[in-house]
C-alpha cells in the first residue's frame, strides 16, 4: 500500500512527460495549437436576418456575403481595443479594392456608429449584431475574428486575432485571391 502511494505521483509525472512530448512532436510537425478549427470552414455563412448599422431599418441577411466576388468578413466592436489598431489596416485594404463586410459584435449601434464616423468605413455593409447570435452561429470566440468568404458565401478560413500585413500577405491574402 505504502508502495502504491509513492510511485502515483511518479506515474503522474511519467504521463505529464509522455503528454508534453507529443504535443511538442506535433508542433514541430506544423500543427498550430493556437488555430481555432472552425466547424464551419466549407459552409455556406449560416442564414441571418440583421440590422444594418448605419439604417435600423435596413435588414441584411447571408445575400450580403453571396456577391460573386470573395469578401472578407470582419467581426469587430469598439470594446475592443485590438480592432482599433486593426481598424487601420482593414482601411488600407479596402482602398486597395478589398470588399470587407463588417459584423458589430455585441456593441452599442451610437458608439459603433461614432467610431466608424471618426476612423472611416472600410466596410460595403456592417451587420448590426447586438445579441451577438450571428457571432453565436459563426462560432466567434471573440472579436476581432475574420473570415474569408468565397462570391457564393462559403466560408474558406477563419481568423482570430487582427489582421495585419503579416497575416494579410501569408495567410488572408492567398486565399482571397485563389477565389477570384
């Protein structure tokens, strides 16, 4: 019995090591342990019926990603203090020709508006998601996320984080492109 105490807290350890090593292995094998898998990579944007943000009145649904040309499709908020630095870029990108949609994720429509009057609008629409239930449904940890969405709305990549020249020109960018 006294044996039996001593040696748990060795094969504890042993199993730690065993569990490092292959994670470690798989890295090194090119498996990112930060990728988020998206369920939805391969699926059509699920259906929505939404707010525009700048027009209440105005309701956009999964048409607005299913253009013919591909789309980036940018989830963002003012709360969040990465989408302000990445706010800049996503501007360079639309003056280079680059259709961004823009989905305003658990904001308030007043600061949202004011923010997109006060930085500028990179977006061809911006889907008002005040409940977060579009976000619930793409499967958003957070914001900012985007997605890489072909002409007839299905869903090519997920991003989480900002995007930025980097992941513009290595990862975004390629796949944007191989749509058109």
């Amino acid at each position: 019995m006294m044996k039996t105490k001593l040696l748990l807290p060795f094969v504890v350890f042993l199993g730690l090591i065993i569990a490092f090593a292959i994670q470690l292995q798989r890295n090194a094998n090119g498996d990112d342990p930060k990728a988020l898998e998206s369920a939805l990579v391969g699926k059509v944007v699920p259906d929505f019926q939404l707010s525009a943000l700048l027009d209440e009145n105005k309701m956009l649904n999964a048409d607005v990603v299913k253009t013919g040309s591909p789309r980036l499709l940018n989830v963002w908020a003012t709360w969040c203090p990465t989408c302000y630095a990445e706010h800049q870029y996503l501007t360079e990108l639309a003056k280079q020709g680059v259709n961004i949609v823009g989905i305003d994720y658990k904001d308030e429509r007043a600061k949202a508006i004011k923010f997109l009057a006060d930085n500028g609008d990179p977006y061809k629409a911006v889907i008002f998601d005040p409940k977060g239930s579009l976000g619930l449904d793409l499967g958003v940890y957070g914001a900012p996320e985007t997605f890489v969405i072909d002409g007839q709305g299905k869903i090519l990549y997920r991003h989480a984080g900002d995007v930025n020249p980097r992941v513009w020109a290595e990862v975004l960018k390629p796949i944007y492109e191989g749509t058109k």
